[in-house]
C-alpha cells in the first residue's frame, strides 16, 4: 500500500476501515507516472495528482479549482473546447497527442485519453484526464529521424553501426573500425566517468591486442595528452608522443608504465554525444612513429560522430525499452490490483456496498448480491439503501446513514428481508471514506448475515431461561411438597404423642382422634395426587372402562365435597341433563376430575360464596362446566392453570395450600377418556370457569386391574424419659392453622406453661406487648404477613415490649436457605414440622434457660 502524502488526488478517499476499490484506486491514482486530473463540464479542475504535479508543476492546491486552460498554450486553446463538446456528447477521447505548458513557461508533448464521468443518475457531470509525458519519445524520435537522415549517407560501416543496438558489440565494432581505418596496431574505447578525485575512465573495449595487456595498468589519468580527449576539446594527433612536451612529465611512470603497449604514434579522438556530452575516446596506437595522417584523422572524426550517434541511440533504445518495461510491469500491477480488490471483496461472506452521502446505492460485492437473493446489482443500483429495509428498521438506517455521512463509524443491527422475502438478521457497519480534504465524499457498509447466530443466541437463552424456570418450579415445588406433608403430621404425631403419654381428659381423645383423621386424610390426598401424577408421567395409568352415567359420578362427587362447601356455607348448584346419554369411562377416574374441580372452588370461594356445577350435551360430547364466585385467576396465570407444579401463588404469604398438581391431573385423565379441558375467568376477584369436554363415542382402553397399596409404617423405639417441665414459662405460639396452634399449646400446657395464641402475625404483635412473653414460637408460612415479616416487627420493638424475646421457628420449610432465612431474620432456632414433642419441650426449655443466664 503507498504511503500517504499531502499530494495524493484531492478528490478519492484515503483507507478507512473496510479495503474497498476505492481505495486501491486511490493508491493507484497516487503512485501513477501519468498525470491523472478530473474537471467539471466547464474545464474546472477537481483533482490533481502528483504526477501531475511533476508534469506540469503546479501543485495541487494551485491547480484544483483553476481552469484547465491553466497549461494549454495560447495556440492550443481550439482544443478543450473541442474536447469538451465530444465529452458532452458521452463520446472518448483516445491517445490525443499534443503539447501542453508548464508552469515554468517550457512545453511538454503528452498523450491525452479523456473519459466522461457518470454520476449515479446517468448524467455526464465532467471527465477524467488522463496524461502521459511523451517527451522523451518526441525526442528520441526526432533523434531517430535525424539518425536515419545521415544513416542514408554514410558508408556502409556507418549503416552496420546504426543498425547495431547492443552497446557493447556495437562499441566493440567501433573500435575494431577506427583501428582498421586509421591503420592502427591497437585501439581502445575509454568510457568518461566521474569520481570524487575529477575525472576518471574506464577501459571498455580494446582491439588489436588482448585485454589482459591493460589489466596491471591503472586507468588513464587527466594528464596533458589525455585531458583534450576526455574534455572533448579537440583532436591529439601526434606522429611520435615520446617526442612531445606535454609527455613523461607526471610521476610515479614520467611517462609509460613498463610493460606497457609500444606506442609512438598516437591518434586520439573524442566521443560526444547529440548534446555535446563527452561519452569517452577513441584511443589509437602504433609502434612506429608518423603513421596517423590527416585522412586517418577525418576518418575517425567521421567514425567519432557516428559512434557518438550509435551509442547515444543504442542508449536510448535502452532506456526506452526500460520505460517500456516499466510500463508494461505497472499496467500489470493495476491489472492486478484491480482484480486483487475485486476478489477480496468478492471472498468476503459479508456483503459489503457503497453508497453515496444520501445513502444510494453505487456498488455491491457478489455475495453481497447473493446474500440479498438478488440477480444482479443492476435491480437496485442508484436505489436508496434504507428502501430496501423494513418499515420498522427504515428509520433507523436512515439515521444510521446520516451519522455515518456526518463523519462517525456507526453500527447496528436488524431485519432486513431478501428480494424474495427471506427474513434475515444483518449485523452492519457503516463507515465514512474521506478525500484527501478530510471530507467525507462517500460511505461503505459491511452487513453480516448473524440470522443463525441470533436463532442460537435466543435459542440459548430460551432453554437456559427454561432451566432456571424448571429449577425454581422444582425448588418451589420442594419447599411447598415439604410444608404440605409436614404441617398435617405436625398434628397427626402431636396427638399421637399426647394421646399415648397420659391420660386424656373428657372429650380430648374425640377431639385428637379427629384431627388424627382429617390430616391423616388431607396427606393421603397429598400422596395420591403424587402417586397419580407419577403414574401419568411414566404412562402406566389404566382405565377401567365402562359405561357410565355421568350425572351419577357427578353426584357422588358433590357428595364428597358436600361437608367442606358446608363448612364455609357455600351455596351448592348443580344442573345435570337427564337426556344426557352415558359415555364409555372409568367412574372412579372421572369422579376424581370432578372431585379436583369442585374442592378447587371450592377452596377459592369465599364463605357465603357459589359453587355450580352443569352438566349438558353439546353435539357430539357432554360438557361438564364447574363456576365459582370465587378469587378468579389472572390473566398472566391463565395460560400455565394446567402445568403441574404451578401455583398462581407460591410464597410462604400464600393463603391456600396445595401441591398444584390437581388440574394438571385433571387435564390428563380427561385426555384420557378422549375429551378436553378449558379454562376461563373474567380475572382476578371474578371467579373462574372450567369445562371439560368428553366424547359419546366410546373409548377403547385396556382395564388396569393392578391394585394400589400403601406403604407400611415403620415401627420405631420411643424415648422413655421423662419429658422436660416448662413451670412458670411464658409462651407466645403463633401458626394460622388452628389445629397445629391448638396442638402445640396443648403439649406445652401440659408440660405446665403459661401459653398464649395468636393465629396470624398481627395478632402476635398485639398479644406480645400485652403479655410480654418469655418464649415466642411462630409458623412461617402464614397468610398475610409470614413469620419472616414477623420476626422482622418484633425485633423493631424495644426490649420492654418484647423486642429482644427469644423466638423459635416452627416451619414445614425446611431446606437449608429457608433454616439460614430465619435465623438471620431474628430467629434463635428453626425447628422443622412435624417436631418430636420431646425435641420441642427440651428445645423450649434450652433456650429459656440460656436467655435467663444471660441476662443473671
């Protein structure tokens, strides 16, 4: 790449960023001998490169802006007008050889090639100019004429002479002629050069004796006999040069070297060239004296001239062929550059065009073409850039080009369908090009097709999105399974330990043996809906199919449910068909479906609230519809109402318990039979709507006559030891299930504390600045404020209303963040439910006695 000077064209850019043909032009255009200008259609210069500086000599900043007429002689000015109208017609000016001025007043020939310049629209808006100094060849051809004028005149040694090019044979030939016309025993040729210490001369050729005869001897010196020849001043003819003055007068030889080549007489002649420059001397000696007369001086003045002639063309032709050469290996070396420039960007996956500053379309490489699935650059050349990307992307191409043309390398990215509407996603850097003014005159953009990279990219992102979801929905799921089979033991292994420790007091071995049932059943729920869930998603869940009356499964279903829609005295509908024709099922199957979607409603339903069940036809299928008054579901919810393991609400604040696991099983066994299930609710605060779809036609599915059995329970050692005595302590239990507060005060009573209840974090608070308690033992999980929150107010309060009381957290969260939780909340100790009765006495009893040494 040429190094950037202040004289590179005024108007083609420097590198920046992306190499483009631009810029390999712009190199080009720099480093080329001819002069290489563009003007406008009134004959303004726009650009001035540096052999056009050299050519012509005026610079750049002289000359851009000047009329071109600046070095057109007064009698050459006919010529750029012609020039011009034949541009004006789209018509090329080839190899118009002609004379032009410098700016020193002297003239120089050039070869003019004048091409119309195009802008993006078609319109011829100035030419390109073209130059070749042409002077030399002028010259040399005029050299060459007067050469062939005299050629036709001399003898034939002179002809032999001029037809020979090579120098030395034609230099040889010259000195064997001189020697054989002036009757000579030897000659020689010495060539002029020059040194540091004058004049000095080289042998170059030698006739009549070998060249070994001169090889001991040094070059001849600028002495007297020499100094004529070598200065071009004159011919030295002597008969003897023993006998003159001038010789043997210089030391270290006072005359010839011994050993030297006998010479008496003497002829020696200088050999100029056209221009008077000294080239050397022809050198002519013999033994005898008196042998060198006047005709053998014209001769080989005759032959001086002509060898000059030879020599001088012989030189030219060298040189010519060197400039032609160098002509030949430069045209080569823009051949190539331009098809180097071509395939580099044509190698290139990107697509890569230029635009003009409004952001046109002027060039695009081929697999830019491609990539846009275009035929050929042809279908949106001149078109701008920002047409070809969508409405929503246009604008911002738009800018994107603006920044970019006002000097600032901007990037982005977006759509941008192909020709054939192929979406694609395109990475892309616009880049401004400068003029050597700094200007910005044009701009490249690099796109990168990046539409699979996205895909992976969001793909990534999905799944690792969908990872972290599934683990969070795994440990949620974990925490809530946890709190749900706890919380009923809590009470189950409560009781049991009361009920087997002493002896029960009136009505308390009813009471206990109830809470023994209800939780024993509440987990047995839990662990089918496990078990079944389990079963449907390793496929092994069978059908014991028959013909069934829907309506009767939906009544035993309602019966089910009846006591706990009593409880919260909500009002139960049902609207059964009696026309509705039986299905093919299993009733035991079905009856479930119903069960989950009435105690759902349930659940959600508010006391004094409705719950209706309806079962109709509709075409082919019945249609089972279950409407509540109830909580409602979210719209954002609405969508995930049948993945198990979701819950609308998963915090340890939720009000409702549950595995989520119930509509999701609801959802399978009805696909089961064949049928459907769809959901719908106004939202939150609205109640819901559920309806399950289940075809007439029966349903062919093998029975499953395998039965369910459950686990055996694990007979265990107890602890005889008596249990701890908690006389005279205070104690605050906080939980909003009353079955595990009642529980937990009751053992505690009867261990002899004084106990008091709170059933939400509210009441707790309240209760707490009443009694101020020695022992606090709260739930965590509660609605509305959780223990966490809690713990969080009490140790708000100062110590005399309780905020320093020693609390413990009696949770069914029990994985190792929820233990770190509630001791760095304000907890002293996380007991897990269902608590041993002894474990939670000694516990009690350990850190009252601890806080009492404390503060003793």
């Amino acid at each position: 790449m040429p190094r950037k000077t202040d004289a590179e064209p005024a108007s083609l850019p420097t590198q920046a960023g992306a190499i483009s043909p631009e810029l390999w032009l712009s190199a080009i255009v720099g480093s080329s001998d001819d002069a290489i200008v563009s003007k406008n259609l009134s004959g303004i210069i726009m650009s001035w490169n540096p052999a056009a500086e050299k050519i012509f000599g005026y610079s750049a900043a002289e000359a851009v802006g000047q009329s071109i007429t600046l070095v057109i002689p007064a009698d050459r000015q006919d010529e750029e007008k012609q020039i011009l109208a034949k541009i004006r017609a789209g018509e090329r000016v080839e190899h118009f050889d002609t004379v032009r001025r410098r700016k020193d007043g002297g003239e120089v020939f050039v070869s003019l090639t004048i091409s119309p310049i195009v802008n993006a629209q078609g319109e011829i808006v100035g030419a390109s100019k073209i130059a070749r100094d042409i002077t030399q060849r002028k010259r040399a051809e005029e050299v060459a004429h007067r050469q062939r004028v005299k050629l036709e005149t001399i003898n034939q040694v002179g002809a032999s002479l001029a037809a020979e090019r090579d120098l030395p044979v034609l230099v040889q030939a010259i000195t064997d002629a001189g020697r054989e016309l002036s009757g000579a025993a030897f000659g020689a040729f010495f060539y002029t050069t020059h040194n540091e210490q004058g004049d000095a001369f080289t042998l170059y050729t030698l006739s009549g004796a070998p060249r070994e005869a001169f090889a001991r001897f040094g070059i001849p010196r600028n002495t007297p006999i020499f100094a004529p020849t070598f200065h071009g001043t004159g011919v030295v003819r002597l008969a003897d040069v023993t006998k003159d003055p001038r010789y043997g007068q210089l030391p270290p030889h006072y005359g010839m070297p011994k050993g030297h080549l006998p010479v008496r007489s003497y002829l020696a002649v200088p050999v100029s060239s056209r221009t008077g420059e000294v080239i050397g001397g022809l050198f002519f000696g013999h033994p005898e004296p008196g042998i060198f007369e006047e005709d053998a001086e014209t001769a080989v003045l005759a032959l001086a001239a002509q060898a000059g002639v030879a020599i001088e063309n012989a030189r030219l032709y060298e040189a010519l062929e060197r400039e032609l050469e160098q002509q030949r290996l430069m045209e080569r070396a823009l051949r190539e550059s331009e098809a180097l420039s071509t395939s580099v960007l044509n190698s290139s996956a990107d697509c890569i065009v230029v635009l003009d500053l409004d952001g046109c379309l002027l060039s695009m490489n081929l697999p830019g073409v491609a990539a846009f699935d275009l035929e050929s650059f042809d279908q949106v050349k001149g078109k701008p850039w920002p047409e070809l990307w969508g409405e929503d992307m246009r604008n911002n191409v738009v800018q994107a080009v603006s920044r970019a043309a006002s000097g600032a390398a901007t990037r982005f990215n977006g759509p941008c369908p192909t020709a054939k509407g192929v979406a694609k996603w395109w990475d892309v850097i616009i880049t401004p090009l400068r003029d050597v003014d700094d200007k910005v005159n044009r701009l490249t953009a690099t796109a990168r097709d990046i539409t699979e990279q996205r895909k992976a990219s969001e793909e990534a992102l999905a799944s690792a999105a969908e990872a972290e979801r599934q683990s969070r929905m795994k440990d949620e799921f974990l925490a809530t399974l946890s709190h749900e089979l706890r919380t009923p033991l809590q009470s189950i292994l409560g009781w049991t330990q009361m009920l087997r420790s002493e002896v029960c007091e009136e009505g308390e071995l009813e009471q206990g043996l109830e809470v023994i049932d209800r939780n024993a059943q509440a987990q047995t729920k839990i662990i089918e809906d496990l078990l079944d869930m389990s079963r449907i998603l390793s496929g092994k869940v069978r059908l014991d199919v028959q013909r069934v009356q829907v309506a009767s499964v939906i009544e035993a279903a309602l019966e089910t449910v009846k006591p706990a829609a009593d409880a919260k005295n909500i009002r139960l509908q049902a609207i059964l068909d009696p026309l509705a024709r039986p299905i093919s099922g299993d009733p035991s199957r079905l009856q479930q479906v119903f069960w989950n979607l009435l105690s759902n409603a349930i659940k959600f339903t508010p006391r004094e609230g409705r719950v209706q069940i309806l079962l109709e036809r509709v075409n082919s299928h019945l249609e089972v519809t279950v409407n509540d008054s109830g909580s409602g579901i979210d719209a954002d919810f609405l969508p995930y109402v049948f993945e198990r393991f979701r819950q609308a609400d998963a915090s340890t604040t939720r009000r409702h318990g549950g595995l989520g696991l119930g509509l999701a099983i609801v959802k399978h066994l009805t696909e089961l039979h064949g049928g459907s299930v769809r959901v719908k609710s106004p939202g939150s605060g609205r109640g819901s709507t559920f309806v399950v779809c289940l075809p007439l036609a029966p349903l062919l599915v093998e029975p499953d006559d395998s039965s369910r059995r459950h686990p055996d329970a694990v007979n265990g050692e107890r602890s005889t030891a008596a249990p701890p005595r908690l006389d005279g302590i205070s104690i605050l239990v906080v939980d909003d299930e009353e079955d595990a507060r009642f529980l937990i005060a009751k053992l505690l009573a009867k261990a002899g504390a004084q106990v008091r209840n709170a059933g939400s974090a509210q009441e707790a608070i309240e209760e707490l600045k009443r009694i101020s308690p020695d022992i606090l033992i709260s739930d965590i999980g509660m609605p509305g404020a959780d223990g966490y929150s809690l713990i969080r107010s009490v140790r708000a309060l100062p110590a005399e209303l309780g905020g320093r009381v020693p609390a413990i957290a009696l949770s069914a969260y029990t994985r190792t963040e929820d233990r770190i939780r509630s001791i760095s909340e304000g907890f002293q100790i996380h007991l897990a439910k269902p608590a041993d009765a002894m474990e939670l006495l000694a516990v009690v009893q350990s850190l009252f006695n601890a806080t009492r040494n404390v503060r003793e």
